[in-house]
C-alpha cells in the first residue's frame, strides 16, 4: 500500500504531504500501473534492459556507466567563506586591546555597525555552542547571536558552565602554526625514516636490510638496535653532556613486542569514510555502539607539505576512545617520514595504511589498490613505517585489482611477516567496485591464513545477522563502512542493532534528532559563523545523498535488505519519512533548511558521489 509512481512520490512533495493529493494519486495509480512498472524506477529499468547476459553493459550504456560512476568532478564547488560578503576581523571578534596588527592593509571589516547592517538574519533563539561550554567564542559573527550578546553587543558568559570546561581539550590532533611553518620550510628532521631510506639505498631493497630496520624476535638481541656499546645506532654519535635521567629513546627503538597492542577483536570497526567520516559524524556513530574509529584517508605528501586541510582529517574528539588515522601514499620515502612525524605530533592508537582505494586519481599515481601489484614498494612502505612507529600499523586491502583475480591471499602472509599488526579485507576487487556481493567464503579463507595476525572483514554488513554470520567465518571483527545501499553512512544506527541483535524500526522524528545532533556537533566543530553554518551544511547535504537510500523497516516485505535492492518509490507513514526518501537535491535542502535556516541566494550543491553502485 506504500507503493507509488515518481510523478506521485513528487507531487506529494509539493504538496506538502496533504491528503487531498492522497485520492488523486490512487486513482492515477490505478490508470498508470501496467505503464509505470512500478517494481522499480525508471532509471534502473533502462540500465537492467542494456545490461547482456553476463552482467557487462551492451551497446550504448557503457557511456551511461561512465557518467554514473566515481565523482562529479565538474559540480559547481562554492567555498563556504563566499557565501559571506564582507567578514568581521578576528581582532574585534576576539576581542584584542590593541589594533589589528595589519592595519590599513587588512582585508576585513572593523567597523561593528557597518558588519552587523550586512549580516544574514540570525538562525534561532538558541546557541548550542553557548548552551554547552557556556561561552560562545565567534561572538558577533555567530549566527545564533541572540542567545548571548547583550548590551552594546557584549558577548555573554555562563561563568559556572564555562568553568566545567575550563583546561579540558576537546579535540586533539591540532595542526600548530610553528608545525606548519616549519614543514613548509622544510626544517623537520626526521631522523629514524632517513636511517631507514639509508639502509634501503645500501640494500637497494627491503629484504637486504630487514636486520637493520626491525626485530623479529624479542629474545635475541639484533645489530643496529642500541643494545651493545658497540652497536650501529651509537657509532660516531658526539659525546654530549646532559641533566637529568640518561634514556636512550634517540638510539633505540621499540621491538613488536614492547609495542602496544591493538587489542580490539571483536569490536565493531567504523571504516574511514572519504568526505562524510567526518568527526561530527563519527560522534554520531559512537553515540550508537561504535567501538573503533579513525578518520579518513589523508594524503602523506599533503601532510607533509602543512596542508591545513589535510591535517583537518587527523582530529580526534576525546569521546574516540580507540581512534586511529588512516594514510595514503605509493613510496616509501614519504610515508615513512610521514609515519614519524605523526608519531611525534598527534595522539592515535593505530596507524594505517590505505591498500584499497580504487579511484583512478590514486590508482593511477602507484598508491591504494596499486600496492598490491608493487609488492616491492609495499613491503619497504609497511618495514619503513613499523620502523619508526611506536604505534601498531594496520593495513587495509582489497581481494586484488581484477575481477576475478584475487591476490590478497598470496600477499597477507607477507604483510604478517612485514610487521603489520592487523590487516582489514574488502571482500570486492578493485574492478567491482561497489556493484558486486562481497565475497566472504573468500575472506574466511584468508583469515585462516592470516591466523595468528588478527584479520577484519568489510562488506555487504547490513543487519545484526550479517555481522552473526561474518563472525562466524573466523575474522576477529567486523568493520562497517558505506556499504551501498546500507551500511554506516545510510544506518549509523545499525551499531546499536548488532549490539542488541534486533532490527530497529526507527521513526522519522528519530533520524530527524540524529540530523540535530549531527548539525550540533558539526557547529561545535566548524563553527556558528556564517562560514561554520554553511560547512555545516555541506557536509550535512552529502550526508543525506547516502541518507536518503534507508528503507523504513516497517515497509519491506522481508528483511533484512540486500546489498543493491533498489525500493520503488514509495510513500512512508508520514511527510517527513517521505521526504527524507526523496533523491532530489532540493528536498535534500529544504531538510537542511529545518536544520540550519533558510540557504544563502546564490547557493548550489551537486553530490561529490555519484554512487553508481546504488544506481
């Protein structure tokens, strides 16, 4: 009774979920019914009649197919600062006793008058990040503003709740201005990676130089390691005067088993998510069971150039109890170093390395799936960053890169081998993408050959019995990640139903508060400027282009859902399930605009996904 027709579903929209539309769509229902095929969308009708026999496309829809996988990468991108004319100057929003220290040559306006005459109308009556911490430090340029200035636009101070937070760091992992200079000056020694990339010059190779780089076992002392007078790391050092307890932390580093362990075996693994693993919304997916977290994919080469948002992608929240950052890179040069100067800078539990991204833009440059064809570089990357992590190193793979080619067995005694503490499998090829079943009889029998190395599996989690029967293929764990059309991105609640082993039929007004807590968390984390609401809410609308694919428990005809069941449209129990249905980007708005207040005039938003998997 819930089925309909597109034009219906859309009508009902526009109508704003009136019952007079009700009658009208019955009885169009009845005269549209053979012609519509309502069992499922016309776009994936089209697409299942040009597909041949053995699932490849046929004639002209390899170009369709073409327009529908990877990014949009010529959407129309507007920064969130352009949405803002003229912008205050930091000096009057923080409230500075001298002038700004630019003068006549600063960009940004000064006079208070003239900023308020132009800023947008405020948003609502109250100002979480004020409500919280008890102080709001945007001041006038918030957007909530109402909440906390007072006479003479004076920002307000909740003393007793500002106390409460008074000290306590919220969110580690910060990039510092004198870092970041520093890096781009390029005065950051990195003194263990290059002792390593010296050895590997000498060796011209991983293997030659393994007794050099690691210990393989923790009973017999190894050249190189700084346990003799005579050993490699102290020859031709300067003797040098010091205070204080003598350590030799300089010349000696920790062997496998003085390392900490990764202990999380059978924990459920939230994956790194490309541009919504955002830490807002990872503090949604702790809210509902997850376990493990780490942020997403950051680019060793952009980390280590100071790239502010690249860095962004390294912050932790301090409610991640087990948080780990994942990186990207295709030499052994840069990720080793990148791998120390994190280990120095940042506070992570694991590190790990990305071997199964499937985009072009990284295939093609050596890095992510392509590893698992350069076995030689992906051996001296994992040797190099085990050499000078303190951390465990954990790597994330695919089956292989062909379809019906899988490698990942042959290479994960290897990675055992190499050092690494744990290895997580996704059970699809490069190839496939997303648009195949995860093979998981495949990754059972790699578990087996991992053994005693704990081995995660990915793919195709999409309810509590999912995770029962994965588990009992012998993995250690689980991870959840986008997993089209279900998975952490679609259900972050999913978490909560493994953990209670039930299916959740949760309401409209239930995914309505998680979008609360998200738009919250996301302003505590960017900001209630202009600028922060506007990211916000970009992050929010990609959010949604994966939010909108969930299936209301309550509709299906069986569960679980499967991997690429594609619903007809359909009407939900009320307007709000029906909107939050919709795959149009302007509903995707008018729910942003619930949320966060009306868009400025000149806004646009295309998806950065164009999910040919759910297509």
């Amino acid at each position: 009774r819930f089925l309909t027709s597109k034009e219906q579903f859309h009508a009902y929209l526009r109508a704003g979920g009136k019952e007079q539309e009700q009658e009208e769509k019955k009885e169009e229902k009845e005269e549209k019914e053979e012609e519509e095929q309502v069992s499922e969308p016309p776009a994936k009708r089209v697409k299942a009649e040009e597909l041949g026999q053995d699932g490849k496309s046929a004639g002209n829809a390899g170009e369709e197919k073409k327009r529908a996988r990877g990014q949009n990468k010529s959407r129309p991108c507007m920064k969130p600062k352009c949405y803002e004319q003229s912008r205050l100057c930091p000096s009057v929003t923080q409230g500075c006793a001298g002038p700004c220290r630019f003068g006549p040559r600063c960009r940004f306006v000064h006079d208070v008058s003239r900023y308020l005459a132009a800023k947008p109308a405020d948003l609502g009556q109250r100002c979480v990040l004020f409500d919280t911490f008890g102080r709001c430090p945007y001041g006038l340029t918030c957007r909530f503003g109402r909440a906390h200035l007072g006479d003479g636009h004076r920002n307000l101070e909740n003393a007793a709740l500002a106390r409460q937070w008074h000290g306590k760091v919220l969110v580690r992992n910060g990039l510092s201005k004198e870092l970041q200079q520093q890096l781009r000056k390029r005065r950051v020694p990195f003194h263990r990676a290059e002792q390593f990339l010296r050895g590997l010059r000498a060796g011209k190779g991983g293997r030659a130089t393994r007794g050099a780089t690691e210990v393989s076992d923790c009973s017999a002392p190894q050249e190189g390691l700084g346990d003799s007078p005579n050993s490699q790391g102290t020859e031709g050092a300067p003797s040098i005067p010091t205070l204080g307890p003598l350590t030799d932390e300089d010349i000696t580093k920790l062997r496998p088993c003085e390392k900490k362990k990764l202990e999380i075996q059978g924990k459920l693994y939230l994956a790194p998510l490309t541009t919504c693993g955002n830490l807002p919304f990872r503090r949604v997916c702790k809210r509902f069971g997850a376990d493990v977290t780490c942020g997403e994919m950051a680019v060793c080469t952009n980390l280590l150039q100071g790239q502010s948002s690249e860095w962004a992608l390294l912050k932790r929240h301090h409610t991640e109890d087990i948080f780990g950052v994942q990186l990207e890179g295709a030499f052994p040069d840069t990720m080793t170093k990148c791998a120390e100067l994190l280990n120095r800078t940042i506070d992570v539990d694991f590190v790990d390395i990305n071997v199964g991204c499937p985009i072009d833009l990284v295939y093609q440059k050596g890095g992510g799936c392509a590893l698992m064809t350069r076995s030689n570089k992906f051996e001296q990357i994992v040797r190099g960053m085990n050499s000078v992590l303190d951390v465990p190193l954990t790597v994330k793979i695919r089956t292989g890169v062909q379809e019906r080619v899988n490698v990942a067995h042959k290479i994960i005694p290897r990675i055992r081998e190499w050092g690494a503490s744990m290895v997580t499998l996704h059970g699809r090829s490069r190839e496939q993408r997303y648009t195949r079943s995860a093979d998981w009889e495949y990754i059972a029998e790699c578990a087996r050959l991992a053994s005693p190395m704990p081995l995660f599996g990915n793919g195709d989690i999409l309810s509590y019995e999912d995770a029962n029967r994965a588990m009992q293929m012998g993995v250690s764990g689980i991870m959840i990640a986008r997993q089209v059309p279900v998975g952490a991105l679609i259900k972050p609640w999913l978490f909560t139903e493994i953990k209670e082993q039930r299916h959740w039929d949760i309401s409209s007004s239930e995914r309505f508060d998680i979008l609360k807590d998200f738009t919250n968390y996301g302003l505590e984390h960017w900001g209630s400027d202009t600028q922060g609401v506007e990211k916000t809410r970009k992050f929010l609308l990609e959010w949604l282009s994966f939010l909108c694919r969930y299936i209301p428990v309550g509709l299906l005809e069986h569960l679980p859902q499967r991997i690429n069941e594609r619903p007809p449209y359909y009407l939900g129990r009320d307007y709000l399930e029906t909107l939050m249905a919709s795959q149009n980007v302007e509903d995707w708005i008018k729910i942003s605009e619930l949320l966060l207040g009306p868009v400025p005039p000149s806004f646009t938003f295309l998806p950065k996904h164009k999910a040919n998997a759910y297509r």
